[in-house]
C-alpha cells in the first residue's frame, strides 16, 4: 500500500514502511512503528509508557485512543515509598527528576496498542511485531542522537544493577556506533503478540510488577487489571484561517492550550508580518506569554468543562482582549505520524517520562516515573489525585487545509509541545510553508518569563527584541529542546513529509 511515515528514528520509519509495503493500513503501521520505538528509541519509547493515537478511518469520524498513565488506585505514605531524585546533565544545565518504584504510575501502552488493532488493524499482530523482534534480537547500530540521549539520563540507568544489565554490559552505557541488543524484550514482544495483553495486566508480568512494587510502590494487581483504554472525542477547532484541526483533547491539555493559542494568533488583524521578523517574533512571543499565564486556569476547568466549552467561553475573549490592549521539562517523548493510500491517517505519541530505572524482571521492560514528573504533578508530589488519568502535552493532530490537503503532526518535547507545534501550524497556514520548510524552519519558545531563541534566526532582530522580553537564552543551533513535530501530508495526488531533525526524525514515502 502507498503512504508515507515521519517518525524519530530511522528504523521506527522503517518498521512502518514494510508494514505498509506487506499491505498493511496506517493504522498496522502506527501499531508496528511504536513497537519498533520501544526498542530503537528505549529512553523516549516504552511498553511501561503511556500513549495517545489520534485517528481518523477513511470511513469513519476520528477518535482518539487515550492509553496514557493513570494513577495508582490506592496511594502509599510518603514514608514507604521509593522516591529518589536523579540529576538529568543536559550539558548547559542541570534538571532534577525523581524515579524510583514510587514514581510509577499505571501504563498504558500495551493495552492501547491491542485496543487500536482489535478496532483498526488489518494485518495479524505478530507480523506487525516482526520488524521490532529483529531489531530486538539482531541488534541495532546506536545513533548519535540516542546515545545523547542515553548521555542525559545516565544517572538513572547506572544506577539500576538491572537496566545496567541490558544497556550497559558493557560497563558503560551505549555510545554511537554501539550494537545494543535485547533479547529479552525480543521474548516479550513475540510472547504478547501470541498471548495477548492479559500477560502484561493479569499474567506473569503483571505479578513480577506487583511483586516488586511492595518495595516501595503503589500499583497493585486492580490497577494492572483494571487499567482502561478511554475512546475520546477529538477536540475540533472548525475555522483557523478556514482551516479544520483536530487534536487530543481533555483530560490532555496539550491540544487545548495549542487551540487556545491558535484562538489568540488569529484575533490579530492583518497579514503576519514576515518570518524571522520582530513583528513575527513579538506576535508569538505575547500569545506563548497569554497561554502560559491562561494554562493553570484552563487546567483547573478541565474536570468539569470540556474543551468546546472553554475554547468558546469567555476566557478566551478575556485573553483576546488583552492582546488588543509549569517548570520547563525534558521528559522523553516520540511521535509517529502516518497516512495510507486508502485515506486512513494516524498520529501517535508516546512516552515514558524518563523511565523510573526499574525493570520488569526477564522482560526488557522499564516502567515509567510519570509520578515523578514536576509537569504532570503541579500540585506537588505525592499529592495527586488516586485512579485518575494523567494530564500530559502530548497532542497528536490533524490539520484540513481550505484547499483539500490533510496533514498530521505531533511532537516530543513536554512543555515545548504547544509552542513547536503551534509554530509549525502556523507556519503551515499564515505562511504557507510547504512541509520541509515548517518543520525545519527555527523557532521561539517561552516560559517562566525565559525566552528561549533557536539559531537561525536574524541577530538583529533578536537584538530588539529584548523589549519584549529581557531575559533571552540565544542557542546556536537547532536542539532537541525545541520539540520534534514529525509531520505528514497529501494534496490528494501526492505525499509529503518530514522528519523533525531536532529529534533524529526520519520521513519514509512508499508506492510514489
């Protein structure tokens, strides 16, 4: 079947070329690139994660498939529980991250992955899964992007005797040009496709992580069992620049805040003034500044008004208004994006925060430490609310342009998210950027009165802008800190795509 693919590493891309070339629909290809991920992008893809797929059926309505983290059903006393810090070295600087049991919440990838095969898939799952078992078992060649990224979170892999095991045998962790093989990750993915998700929620995995999670956790075996997959309503923004985009919705914040600030950008009259200039710069710079500032109240709605309601309420007039008078995170996260020659169209991201350094004893498997992430606990640690789905960025889109072209996107990036991808929609719509050229092209993002500057852009004008802005951290080049949108499109004779550089992405094209 002809498609095309954007994903953030060659071989995840890969694994979705062959699965269409076998036949396979965007949505066998989605399934079979996040299983290839978990093994070529260990850090930023994980069975012990959390994930969204936004879909959209070639005869059907989207939908999206929510398999992120929930939390625990019953929380331990602080006093019990393994919770650690770790120090991430970003090089530049410094971020602390807490792992441990502890900071495990309940995953929800696996269950996803089969949900979205029962309701979409075509081809069989363990030929989905082949490509991921070979790269399990056969070894793959470690990028240099991985290995930066293995560099960043050393702490938390060399201090774990059991993931040390498999990534660091040989008493270090993986460098560029390394094989890093995982034969027993490879045991996992062929045992699931054969026995199903009952072995992670209810079989003998499950026992080993409720065994484990006595020390110091706070899963048992009703939160394994009972973990469910929730099949959400996109979130619809019907009329930016008569465009359609449709995005993760609530209890996610991600999609909202991206529409809200879409909501923003178009309350300014007139064309945007060019690319790269201050007029362009201090018009996003004012909207990143409104959203940051509107996100905790947006966020204290969630609960009780969806994101209709909001987007169509009056805080979004209250912020327009005003135009016309959380602490930076760098959780490992990846996106896929995928459409099919029959119309079907897939975006998924995934993500396992850091990893908590623990394993899932003879799996290859380390959960996730999203219970430690200060972005997803605002209200502080050790405070979240029990049995209850986990907000998060993450918001995997479609975009229908006035002329017939669809397109989808999604990135990596925690908190940059919104900001790397309402750029590249912007960049899309207002300045008419073919797909290379909007993804590639540089980029701003601001928090915490911090204006972070990607290279590339005009040295004057980041001169004046610090009326805008005094406090500028000007990088000089393109970095991973900027998100990755790995994005897809066709105009109805032809795909396109593009790979976000900044995270290792990779655009495959087949039957074209």
């Amino acid at each position: 079947m002809s498609g095309v693919v954007a994903a953030g590493h060659e071989l995840t891309a890969r694994a979705a070329e062959i699965i269409l070339r076998e036949g396979g629909n965007a949505f066998d290809a989605a399934l079979g690139a996040l299983a290839a991920a978990c093994v070529v992008e260990p850090v930023l893809a994980s069975l012990g994660g959390g994930a969204f797929l936004l879909a959209q059926p070639a005869d059907g309505s989207a939908r999206v498939y929510d398999c992120f983290v929930q939390t625990p059903i019953r929380r331990r006393a602080v006093s019990e529980t393994d919770f650690r810090p770790i120090i991430a070295d970003f090089g530049s600087a410094e971020q602390e991250f807490h792992v441990g049991n502890g900071s495990i919440a309940t995953p929800g990838v696996v269950r996803g992955l089969f949900a979205v095969h029962r309701d979409l898939g075509r081809m069989p799952l363990p030929e989905l899964m082949q490509p991921a078992l070979q790269y399990a078992a056969e070894g793959v060649i470690v990028n240099n992007f991985q290995a930066y990224i293995f560099s960043i979170i050393s702490a938390i892999y060399t201090t774990s005797s059991s993931a040390m095991a498999i990534y660091g045998k040989s008493g270090r962790l993986p460098r560029e040009g390394d094989t890093l093989r995982q034969p027993e990750l490879a045991d996992t993915l062929e045992t699931l496709a054969i026995e199903g998700e009952r072995l992670f929620y209810q079989g003998e995995i499950a026992r080993a992580i409720v065994t484990d999670q006595q020390s110091g956790g706070h899963l048992g075996a009703t939160d394994l069992s009972c973990y469910p997959v929730e099949v959400r309503r996109p979130l619809e923004l019907t009329d930016y620049r008569q465009a359609g985009i449709t995005t993760n919705p609530p209890p996610a914040s991600g999609g909202l805040l991206i529409a809200f600030g879409l909501r923003l950008l178009e309350s300014y009259a007139g064309a945007c003034p060019a690319f790269g200039s201050k007029g362009h710069l201090q018009r996003l710079i004012r909207v990143f500044e409104l959203t940051e500032e509107a996100r905790l109240q947006i966020q204290a709605r969630l609960p009780e008004q969806d994101g209709q309601g909001l987007l169509h309420s009056g805080l979004v007039a209250e912020y327009r208004d005003r135009i016309a008078g959380q602490p930076p995170a760098r959780r490992g996260t990846t996106h896929i994006s995928v459409m099919d020659g029959e119309g079907n169209v897939a975006a998924l991201s995934t993500s396992n925060g850091e990893g908590s350094g623990y394993m899932v004893p003879g799996t290859g498997v380390m959960l996730n430490n999203m219970l430690g992430e200060a972005d997803l606990n605002t209200g502080g640690f050790h405070q979240w609310a029990e049995n209850t789905r986990m907000t998060s960025m993450m918001a995997p889109s479609i975009i229908r342009f006035p002329d017939g072209r669809l397109a989808t996107l999604g990135s990596g990036g925690s908190n940059r998210i919104r900001t790397a991808m309402l750029q590249v929609i912007f960049n899309l719509l207002d300045f008419g950027m073919g797909v290379d050229e909007a993804v590639n092209a540089p980029r701003i993002h601001l928090e915490q009165g911090v204006l972070s500057i990607e290279g590339g852009f005009d040295t004057r004008v980041i001169e004046a802008l610090s009326d805008s802005c005094r406090q500028q951290d000007v990088w000089d080049s393109i970095n991973l800190f900027f998100g990755g949108v790995h994005t897809v499109l066709n105009d109805g004779d032809r795909f396109y795509g593009a790979g976000d550089p900044r995270r290792g992405g990779v655009c495959r094209i087949v039957g074209q």
